[in-house]
C-alpha cells in the first residue's frame, strides 16, 4: 500500500512519491525533452521575502511550481472540473482556455468539465463539456464562459456533487473569498478520504490577494484606467477651472488608483481607501483644490471606490451586504463630487466638474499581452501541480517565481498598499498632494502596522499536502 502524508509530516518534510506513481507523460513530448532540466526538484523552494537582514533566520519558504518527474494521476484517470466566481475581472477565459490546454496538450487528459454559473453551479446548473476546440478564441473576449456569482457556498452539496461526478481535479478561479470556500472544501474533501486536488488560481481585479505578487488582470485593470484618466484630463483642460474625477475599483486596497495615477503623470490627486482625507478646513481637500485651480486652471482626481466611506453622512451608510457577505458600499463618487460642486456654488466660484466612472467597462474587456502570459503561467503551474498530486493550493508568483501557496496563507489577511511605504512616497512625489496626514497620524499609523510574525521555517514544503492514493498490486 502506498505511505499517506499528512498535513503535519508535509510541514517537517519534503513529499516522497511512492513506487506506484507515474513517469510524467511530457518526458515523451517533444516541445519539452529539448528543454534542460525542465523537471521541478521536489524540495526547490521560493522565499516569501527576498530582501532580508543578513543574520536574520531564512523564512517563510513556498514549494516551487512546475513539472515533476513522477506524476500522482494517469491520464486517464484524470476526470478536471473548472469553476469561476465572484466578479468578472480580464483574463478569467484565458486560465481558462490555459487550464484546458494545459491538461489535454500536455497530459492527454479527455475529461474536462465546467461548472456553469460559480459554487452554486456544483448543484444547481448544467456542466459545460470543455476541450481545446471549445476554448480556442474564448481569451480574446472578456468575461467568463462559464458564468459567474457570488455565493452559494453550501460545502456538503458541492462535495457530494464532486463525488457523484467522479471528479478528482478541480479548479477554483476566484478572489479571497472564492480561495476561503475552496480551503472549506479541501478540509471536507480531506476529512472524507476522498483522493481529488483542490487548485485555486487566485483572481482579483483589486490585487488585494496577500503573498502573491500580483493578481491576473491587474495590469490590464491599470492599462484601461488610463483611457479613463486622459478623457477626464481632456475634459478638464477644455473647461474653466476644470475638474476631471474619475472613480476606479478598489473596495479596500486602493493599487488600481496608485499605480494609474503613477502610470498617467496627469492627476493631480488619489485617493484611496487607507489614506484617511478631509475635505474642510486648512490642509482639507477642498483647499487643495482650489490651491490647484488657481496654480493650473484645472486638474484630475482619482478615487478608489472605497475611500473616504467614513465621510459620507452616518444616515447613507449601507448595512446590506452581498452574496458572498461583501459589505455593499454607497457611491462615494457621486457624494463626493456633488460635495465638491456645492462647496463651489457655495463660494462663488466657478468650476466644472466631470464625473467619469468606467469600473464595470473596465471588469469586461479581455486581457492585455501581459496578463494573458501571466495567466498561462498561472494555469500551467496549477495543472503541473495537480497532476503531481498536490492539494490544498494556491498558483501564485512570489519574487517573480511561480510557487505553491497553501490556502491558510492568502486568506488569512488583505493586502493593502502601505502608505508608510516607498511606493506611496513616490505618488505623492509625482502629483505633489498632501498627504491629507499630520505628523501624529503617521505615527499612529507606523504604531498600527502589525510586527511580522515569528519566521516559520517550511523546508520548501509550503504545507500542502500531497493528495495520496492506495494501490494494491
């Protein structure tokens, strides 16, 4: 009988495969024997943090993504499953198609299925037959094929549709959220015995996944932001005292706004959800505008969807929240561009604002060329893992290398842009705002940062576990 690795012997070891695991099939195929050393060493690890202090412990380690000489499944055994959920975001049908290609080019795998319309569609809906002529061209459109929604999380009725179905692969595209279900799901996949990987491929838009060094769709999310950005500044120039506001996405993390505000060298303002801002008084906002106007005639303001909610009056608050338990924000756009309006009309000042808001246009366009090479990484590595039969992961790139990430670490909190840090000296540098914050906020903000935590040695295991079968001879 083959040897079963717990969760706890992966920590303290590296997974040794057992003799009844199989040569991987692309040893035999000719684009990869002419590639060196293409095969992953199971104990090649990525650090989560390149840049330490030299007599500092070595960290917190990822297995490394890839190939490996002996595969757990055999092809024909394989029977994959593809889901998408939560909100639409670029590039979502090119891991598609990649996860497709991967599996069928590489692996010679027949049985593909997509599950239509997110979780709920494990019980709900119809699966859709996937092969590599289905999802040919589905990359040069936006969206997903497969349809998408929030919630319909019930563990117990995906897990028995999962077993039903024969499945022994699946795959999750989806953001925080979608990976916290799909941890949910490894543990009553594992707690039942059942022998099938669970693969999440992390996506969202707002780049708000912790560890990984950036999100699929991101890059094409910054690149349509501009289009966004030069109309608003054509329309601000054009006007007396005019004033391009633009909103982009960014419930909690505010990397859309930074980096197209980076990336345009046009705005004169952003503002995003950890950067607290004012808008009366000395040092507020509308001092700044008006400061600006007279400086220039006109200007551009970037907003993150979920700055300045603290604001807005306690009777707008929303308390509603969403499917998958979101809390549903007001428009904070809207609000704070008609606040700018009366406290111009207010003061007898002459001013002309347009409000431009592209968010859902920007969710709905087709990946870039860099996001759509990002995404096939993302999808190869995950496919290479699962038929090595590893479980309990997340595809990610860490330090510029693909890796492995076990689900507890990308869930267990929000990436968030720190504005204690370098990079958002650097905005405040290129479109010389305030920084909306005294001296004693910026302590207080220093005093918030949590410590890092105690560096936890994983010996390039990652802590994911190797999916283990039993074979009688």
């Amino acid at each position: 009988m083959g040897k079963s690795l717990d969760l706890e012997e992966c920590e303290s070891s590296s997974p040794s495969f057992n003799s009844y695991t199989y040569p991987n099939p692309l040893q035999d195929n000719p684009a990869y024997s002419v590639v060196k050393q293409y095969f992953v060493d199971a104990d090649d690890s990525v650090p989560e943090k390149v840049v330490v202090h030299k007599d500092g412990p070595r960290g917190v380690h990822f297995r490394r993504a890839g190939p490996r000489q002996k595969v757990y499944f055999e092809s024909d055994e394989v029977h994959a499953c593809i889901v998408t959920c939560g909100g639409l975001c670029p590039g979502l049908n090119t891991v598609i198609r990649e996860i497709v290609s991967s599996l069928s080019y590489m692996y010679g795998v027949k049985k593909i299925l997509g599950i239509d319309g997110g979780y709920r569609g494990f019980y709900a809906k119809n699966t859709v037959p996937l092969n590599s002529k289905v999802v040919n061209d589905i990359h040069k459109r936006g969206g997903t094929i497969l349809g998408t929604s929030r919630g319909g999380h019930d563990t117990t009725k995906i897990v028995d549709s999962i077993q039903d179905r024969g499945i022994n692969q699946v795959y999750i595209i989806g953001g925080d959220g979608t990976q916290r279900g799909a941890s949910v799901l490894f543990e009553e996949i594992r707690r039942r015995g059942l022998k099938v990987a669970v693969v999440g491929i992390p996506k969202t838009i707002d780049n708000d996944i912790p560890v990984i060094d950036k999100s699929f769709g991101f890059d094409t999310a910054v690149e349509e932001a501009q289009r966004a950005i030069n109309a608003a500044h054509v329309e601000a120039e054009s006007n007396e005292n005019g004033i391009g506001f633009v909103k982009l996405m960014g419930r909690y993390s505010g990397f859309i706004a930074m980096y197209a505000t980076l990336a345009s060298r046009d705005v004169d303002c952003c503002l995003i959800p950890e950067s607290p801002f004012y808008l009366e008084g000395e040092g507020g906002l509308f001092e700044f505008i008006e400061k600006r106007l007279k400086e220039s005639g006109h200007m551009v303001i970037v907003l993150a969807e979920g700055a300045g909610q603290d604001l807005m009056s306690k009777s707008m608050e929303s308390t509603l929240k969403d499917a998958s338990g979101n809390k549903l924000l007001k428009d904070v756009g809207l609000w704070l561009s008609q606040s700018i309006k009366d406290h111009f009309n207010k003061n007898k000042m002459v001013m002309n604002l347009k409000y431009i808001d592209p968010t859902y246009m920007i969710r709905a366009v087709p990946s870039n060329a860099s996001d759509n090479v990002y995404c096939t990484l993302l999808a190869q590595s995950a496919v290479h893992g699962a038929m090595a039969g590893y479980t309990g992961y997340t595809s990610g790139l860490v330090n510029g290398r693909q890796t492995y990430i076990p689900y507890y670490r990308i869930t267990e909190k929000q990436n968030n842009v720190v504005i204690t840090d370098r990079m958002w000296a650097r905005l405040l540098s290129s479109t010389n705002q305030p920084s909306f914050l005294g001296p004693k906020d910026v302590s207080e903000e220093k005093k918030e940062m949590p410590l890092p935590e105690t560096p936890l040695l994983d010996n390039g295991a990652g802590n994911i576990p190797p999916v283990t079968k039993e074979v009688t001879k």
